[in-house]
C-alpha cells in the first residue's frame, strides 16, 4: 500500500527554535491515526506544514501527498487536492448560516446535502440550518458544524486538532461518529491529541515529544509509551484520565 502523506525528513525552525526535529512518518489511505504527545510537543506545527498554512512551509525536508512533494502548494492547492483540517478553535465567520457555511467547500449544493451532515454531527437541521455561524452558538455546536463543512467537502484527509477540547461527552461522540463516516467514505483521518479517549480511536499512532517521533506503532502499544516514555524535558508527560 502507497501511504497518502509521506513524511520525511521534516525539519522546522521557527523564531529561532527547533519546533520539528527530522521526523518521517507516513498516513495510510482509509486509516485513522494519532499524533499524541504532551502540551507544546509540535504537534499542531505538524499539522499546519501538512495544511501548509502561511507562516509553517519554510521546511527543510519532504512533505508528499499521493507521492507528490508538496513544497510548492500553498494552502488552497493543498485545499484543492482534498487536505482538510478542523481546528482546535473553529474558525469564525459571524453572520455567514450555518447552511452556507456547511456547503461553502461542498461539489454540491443543496439543502439536502447540509441536512444530511448536519445530521451526521447530531445537529438538528430545522435548528440550525437558518442561525448564523457567532457566538450564540456554544464551542462543541461550531466543532460540529466545522466537521459538517468537511463531511461534505468530501476530503481525502482530515487533520482534527484536539478535537476533544472545549466540548462535552455528546458532542464528542457524534464527533467521533462522524470521524467514523468519514473514514467509511475513505478518508484518511488525523487526530492530534494529547487524550487517551481520542487516541483511543485511532487504528495506528505516533508518540511526539519536543518536535520529534519517538515510537509508531499500534494504538494500544503507543498507549503504554504514552506517560512513561519523553525525552528528558520538562513536559510533564501525563495522560490526562487518571493515568491510563
Ligand atoms: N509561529 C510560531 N512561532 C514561534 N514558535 C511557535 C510557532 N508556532 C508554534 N511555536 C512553538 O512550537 C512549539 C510547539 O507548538 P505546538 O505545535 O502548538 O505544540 P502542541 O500542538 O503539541 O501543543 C511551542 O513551543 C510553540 O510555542
Ligand atoms: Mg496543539
């Protein structure tokens, strides 16, 4: 099998400090992996160089996607090929509906296609549709609605950065529901976590410490390394849910 994102060599400096230490890791179509690792350990740095965000492509190294460096795209190429990412803090955009904020990166275009993903993430359409993406929606109804967008993007690649954080038990769960349609569609899924519950979720995973990969394997092995294995640092490399 031909990995979706190939990592290699990545190297990046920012504000004079080594944020990712020559790290290779590959994505595999239609998986679902974890980058885990504690506060500050470059995983959110990984994601944007994937994303290709301003700011995060002076890179040393290789990013691919389907075998192809992707140094010269910027983000709406990456957009383009079907990279996506759902934040850690969903983006704004007061006064846009919900509706046309769930189909602004949809091929289609209709009512039905936003009810459906709206749906998916346990939102009630004739609630939602009409209100307008602000801030009378709470933190877990925008995580839900940013992941409806991408359900419809129809994306090859999902990064999710914590998606756990700000939101309550329900809302996790259709969370992860959707993570699930959206791999029986074929995507590939990341998760970028430092929470067992989300790695838990994961098919295979990385542990990350200080901007470097220091095991891959399967998720349950990983969990075991999770809270005993850190580069000598000052993280406190700590599970949060009682030291799992
Ligand atoms: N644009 C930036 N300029 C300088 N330092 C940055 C920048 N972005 C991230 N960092 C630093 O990189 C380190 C890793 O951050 P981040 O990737 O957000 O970690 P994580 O997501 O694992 O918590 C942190 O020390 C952070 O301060
Ligand atoms: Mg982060």
């Amino acid at each position: 099998m031909d990995s979706i994102i190939a990592v290699r060599d990545l190297t990046l400096n920012l504000g004079g400090d080594r944020i990712l230490d020559d790290m290779t890791l590959d994505l595999w179509p239609g998986h679902v992996h974890a980058v885990v690792g504690p506060n500050g350990a470059g995983k959110s740095t990984l994601a944007s160089c994937i994303m290709g965000l301003p700011g995060y492509r002076g890179y040393e190294g290789r990013i691919l996607f389907e075998g192809r460096d992707m140094a010269d795209m910027g983000v709406d190429e990456r957009a383009h090929l079907g990279i996506t990412m759902a934040w850690q803090e969903p983006a704004r955009f007061e006064g846009l509906s919900v509706r046309k904020f769930v189909l602004c990166g949809s091929p289609r275009d209709d009512e039905e296609t936003a009810a459906e993903a709206l749906e998916l993430v346990g939102l009630s359409p004739d609630t939602y549709l009409e209100r307008a993406v602000d801030d009378t929606l709470s933190g877990g109804e925008r995580k839900r609605i940013e992941l409806a967008s991408i359900l419809t993007m129809q994306p090859k690649l999902v990064m999710m950065d914590e998606p756990d954080s700000g939101i309550d038990v329900e809302a996790l769960r259709r969370i992860f529901e959707a993570m699930r349609e959206l791999r029986a569609k074929g995507a590939t899924v990341l998760l970028i976590t430092h929470s067992v519950t989300v790695l838990e979720q994961a098919d295979h995973a990385f542990l990350m410490c200080c901007g470097r990969i220091l095991e891959k394997g399967e998720t349950e092995e990983i969990k075991k390394f999770f809270g005993e294995k850190c580069l000598p640092c000052d993280h406190q490399n700590r599970p949060e849910e009682g030291g799992r």
